[in-house]
C-alpha cells in the first residue's frame, strides 16, 4: 500500500468541505498535526486535528512508536489508516516518546470521536522546546486549511 503524509492525502481526498474545530491553545503543523502543553511543563501531547481525521474518514490502524524513542522535527513517528488512505504521522518537533496512547490500539476510531481529547497519539519530551514558536497558532492553521 502506498502512504503518503497525511497533508497530500487530505488534498485528494475529500471535496467537500468541512468544518473543522480548531482550539486556540494548541499548535499547529501544515500536516495536520497538533500539538499541546500538557500539566507537565516538559511533556507535550501531539495528534491529529479535527480536519484531518474528518477528511480521513473511519480510522481503522494507528502505528505509534514506543516509548524510547527519539524523532528529529519533522521525522515521520507512525501511521494511520482510515478507510480511504493509509498517512505518515510527522513530529512537530524533536524529542523523545515518553507515553503512546495504548487505547488506539483496540480503539483507533477515538481519533475520529475525540481529537483533541481521548484521541491524542503520543506524549513526548521535546529536546528543542524553541521548535514550538516554529508552528502554526490557531489562525494560521485555519486560513491554512481555509476555515
């Protein structure tokens, strides 16, 4: 199966429009990625936006790496598959996974129900905590995505 980032999927995939929710206190990445400060000043959560799962449909896999494990800025961390494509998930920024969310995998359709909630993917611990003033806030994630 050919995977392709999840923001070339999204521009193929779905003409119609949708409206996306797009909370203000989280950043954004071009590929529809989230990410948001958690209670830990040293761990962020990172998933797919509303608009993302929304164009992906039904959201049948998700591969999520371990904990452990490191990606630079930008570096694919998984995939997921939706009944219409298969997606790489990138990391916003670079860092270690301390946590991946072990109920996508006998649920992976949270993504679709939950976000920004129950559906977050990973829990990481940036090593370039200057990378987050490199993504989108809010509004330019909605003109991005022409909200």
């Amino acid at each position: 199966m050919n995977v392709l980032p999840l923001s070339s999927r999204l521009a193929a995939l779905n003409p119609e429009k949708f409206v996306a929710n797009i909370p203000a206190d989280l950043l954004y990445t071009p590929e529809h990625e989230y990410v948001r400060k958690t209670k830990d000043p040293a761990v962020v959560e990172i998933g797919i936006t509303d608009y993302a799962q929304g164009e992906l449909g039904d959201i049948v896999f998700v591969e999520l790496p371990k904990p452990g494990a490191r990606f630079d800025r930008m570096a694919v961390f998984g995939t997921v598959e939706a009944v219409k494509a298969v997606s790489e998930l990138f990391c916003p920024i670079a860092g270690e996974v301390v946590e991946a969310n072990s109920t996508l995998d006998g649920d992976p359709a949270t993504i679709n129900r939950d976000p920004y909630g129950a559906g977050w993917m990973i829990r990481l611990r940036p090593s370039n905590p200057a990378e987050l003033n490199e993504l989108l806030k809010a509004d330019a994630y909605e003109a991005k995505i022409g909200g």
